[in-house]
C-alpha cells in the first residue's frame, strides 16, 4: 500500500509515478482525503492534550480538597441531651470555616464536567477519522506499487529490456512441443482430466508424475544449500492474506474462493509467505529472513481464453517453488539480485537456456517496484517463455501487512522480495522441449538424474487405459 503521508506531503511525485505505469488517477482527491484525517488526527491529539491538562487541574483539586478536609475542625455533639442555644452559631462557624473547601469542590466538579466534554469531544473525532481512514485505506488498497527510479519506462511488454543471456538457444531436432512429447512418452493426460474437473487442468501419469516430483525435490534441496530456510504453507489462505501481499481487492476474479468460508486457494506461496510475519516486528539483528516453499497454485487464468490450452504452459493447478526474503530497506537492491541469481542457479543446474528481461513500468505487477523476468528457451516451440518473476516491493506488502523491523529503539517497515524459484510445470517443458531424442526419448539432466533414478525417459510401453 503506498504511504498516505507520501500522498499527503509530496502528491505531484505520487502521481508522476503512477502515470509512468500508465494510470490516470485522482490524487488530489487523495490528497485532500489524506489531509483531513491527518487534521483530524491532529485535532484529536490537541484534545487529547487538553483533556490531560484538566485531569491534572482535577488531581491537583482533590488533593486540596483532602488537606483542607484534614484542617476543617470536628464539631461534637452529644445528643443525650437537647442542643444547647449556642448550636445554631456554632454550626454557622463550622460552615464559614469550610467556604475554601466548597470553592475547591466547585472547581473539581466543573474540571471533571469538563474532561468528560473533552473526552466525548475526542470519541466523536476518532469515530470521524476512522471512518475517513478507512474510506483512504481501501482507494489506497487499489493502488499499484510505485516504480524504481530503475525500472525503464514504457508503455507495453515489448518495452521490456533484455539484460543478458545464459545458454545458447537452439532449435531442437525434432522440433516437438512439450505437449506432444508429453502425450507420446505417456506422461500426462490432459482429455481425461476435463471428467475429473475442466479444461486447463492436467494429470501427471508415470514417469511425468515422477518428474515433477524429482524438479520439486531438486529445487527445494538446491535452494536450502544456498541458505534458505524451507516451509510448506497451507494452500488455503484468508481475505487478510491476500489483502496483505497484494492480491486482493484487484485479483478476485483471478482466484478461486470457497463459499462457505473466508478462505481463498492459494495463487502463489507469496501469500502464506507474506502473511507467516502479518503484525510482526522482527529484529534488524535476524534479517535477512529468506524462506523456500513449495505449494501448489491455483488461479481462474482470466483474461487468457484461446492462450496456451495445450500442455503445461497456462493451467487453473500448477506447482510452483517460491523464494521469499524480508530484508532492511538499506539492503533490498542487492537482495533483488541476489534473489534474481538464486532463481537463476535452478535454470543453470539444468542447463536450459534463458534470458533476463526487466520490466518496464507498463508491465510491472501490482506490488512490484522492480522486476526481473527469468525466460527459458521452449526448444520445440522456438521461443523464450516466462517461468519466474523475481521482484522486489519495497514496503508496499509490509504496510499492508503490517510488518516492521526494530532497530535501536525505533521499529519500521521492512522490505519484502519474491520470485519464483521456479514455476515446477514450465520447467518440465522446458527440460522435455530441450532435451528431447530423435529416438523419441528425453535425457535427464546430471543434477536431476539422482531425483528422477534414470538417465532417459523412454516411451511406455502401453499407454494407460
């Protein structure tokens, strides 16, 4: 979420920054809205003050009115017998004696009256500024992130900038798509997949289901070497998570819900991930905090009707490993490559080819400030494909999680990166695309052949009935 007093104090930058992305948004009326909760806020703190001072003035009164009280004299009587003449008189001085103690009871009963004003005063204006915030809070909550002063402007995809290569892409021999491979050597079978649930859903059969669980294991282990630590979230995750790390209220309709529960499936492990510190303070001392997950993914692909409806590209379930740092503001650029290597370090252990391509701010997603795009060379298809995005997000999902560091005596928002490490599905495509036979055959690549105990994935010799 961007910070409400950037929007209060520097408004024009905000919305520079939001045209880069392409947006027309009313700031100003931010901007004043902004403002307003800050005078209210400063109005209530003003009362609050007012109100501290007259609860003082009151405390200082009753101490008065308990000395004065100690010093008033105790007038007898003994009522065995009829009151003398004299009462009467005796009575009146009595009462003339405590004419300061009636003052100071005056002045504690009119203080107290007062704080009670002021107190319903300061109720009445944080009702007012509440409803104010969190009418700000939830335009706010459908603002993108601002972009980089890096991150090169443009108006499309084809704006982005390719950075550098590793590996030579070739076209394969036979030139098969990962979908036709898949179908001869029997690893997976998206017709009868349309019974069991719709289309764009899969099922890994044999060697397939192996082989995804051979890239996940392989990944997992590779990452934990580099010193993540792994965690396996639910798959399910609440409205707040999603709010938290961005992906709510503007990718609903992207994402399954359950209906009789505030429960959402996961689109990404970014999202438990995010949520595990949601309302925490971490010490400086223990960051970086850098976490490896596997979940399984899953997501409505909106929007992409007639794109990739064959194979492994675009599917409703996907598994996906996920890196995930929370980082000090001081260190997120050289955490940014880092992260960016380390997804990279899976592509070279494979030995696929693929470029890094920078978004430009056209394409930036939603909570990214700055992102590197991972493409691998699909062999068969001819063509480089998207399998991670690793991007860094400044403090937009810590305001919206609420998560801060303390530093010395101070705590504040941290920063938070992500990226996959990699997408498991597209990987496969890219390794049966890549290493495919004449034969017919895949090879396995050295550092997959311990996960998967071969060498080649061959054609089954009956295909399942």
């Amino acid at each position: 979420m961007l910070d409400p007093r950037l929007i209060r104090q520097d408004p024009d930058h905000v919305a520079k920054q939001l045209t880069r992305r392409g947006l027309a948004v009313d700031v100003d009326a931010l901007h004043q809205r902004a403002r307003q909760v800050q005078k209210l806020a400063d109005d209530r703190a003003n009362l609050q003050a007012e109100g501290k001072k007259v609860s003082r003035q009151v405390g200082q009164r009753l101490r008065l009115l308990k000395e004065e009280s100690d010093k008033r004299p105790v007038v007898h009587s003994d009522f065995s017998e009829p009151p003398t003449d004299q009462w009467p008189q005796v009575n009146m001085e009595a009462r003339e004696e405590s004419a300061e103690f009636v003052q100071l009871q005056k002045e504690a009963v009119a203080l107290e009256a007062k704080g009670k004003e002021f107190k319903q005063q300061v109720t009445a204006l944080e009702e007012k500024e509440k409803a104010l915030q969190d009418q700000l809070r939830q335009e706010l909550l459908h603002l993108p992130n601002l972009p980089s002063p890096q991150c090169p402007d443009g108006r499309s995809e084809a704006d982005n900038v390719e950075r550098r290569r590793w590996g030579d892409p070739k076209p394969a021999a036979p030139s098969l798509e990962h979908w036709q491979l898949g179908k001869t050597l029997g690893l997976f079978e998206s017709e009868r997949s349309v019974r069991v649930a719709q289309s764009r859903f899969i099922t890994l059969l044999g060697q397939g289901a192996r082989l995804e669980r051979a890239l996940i294991q392989f990944m997992l282990d590779l990452h934990v070497s580099r010193g993540y630590t792994e965690v396996l979230p639910p798959a399910l995750v609440n409205t707040a998570s999603l709010t938290g790390s961005g992906q709510l209220p503007k990718f609903a309709e992207e994402s399954f819900r359950c209906a009789d529960d505030d429960l959402w499936l996961s689109p990404t492990a970014e999202v438990p991930l995010t949520a595990l510190h949601r309302d925490d303070i971490l010490a400086a001392a223990d960051l970086p905090r850098r976490y490896v997950a596997y979940s399984p993914c899953f997501r409505r692909e909106a929007g992409s009707y007639g794109r990739d409806t064959r194979g492994l590209i675009r599917l409703h379930q996907f598994n996906k490993v996920e890196l995930y740092w929370f980082c000090h503001p001081d260190a997120s650029e050289a955490a940014h490559e880092q992260l960016t290597a380390d997804a990279e370090a899976v592509l070279q252990a494979l030995e696929l080819p693929y470029r890094v391509v920078e978004l430009c701010t056209a394409d930036l997603g939603f909570s990214a400030c700055r992102t590197y795009d991972l493409e691998v060379w699909l062999a068969g298809a001819g063509a480089y494909r998207e399998i991670s995005s690793c991007s860094t997000c400044g403090d937009f999902q810590a305001r919206r999680s609420s998560i801060r560091m303390k530093e010395g005596k101070r705590n504040r928002l941290l920063h938070t990166l992500n990226g996959s490490g990699l997408a498991v599905g597209r990987t496969m495509a890219a390794l049966l695309e890549w290493y495919q036979q004449p034969d017919g055959s895949v090879a396995i690549p050295q550092a997959l052949q311990p996960y998967m105990g071969c060498a080649v994935i061959t054609p089954p010799s009956s295909a399942p009935k």
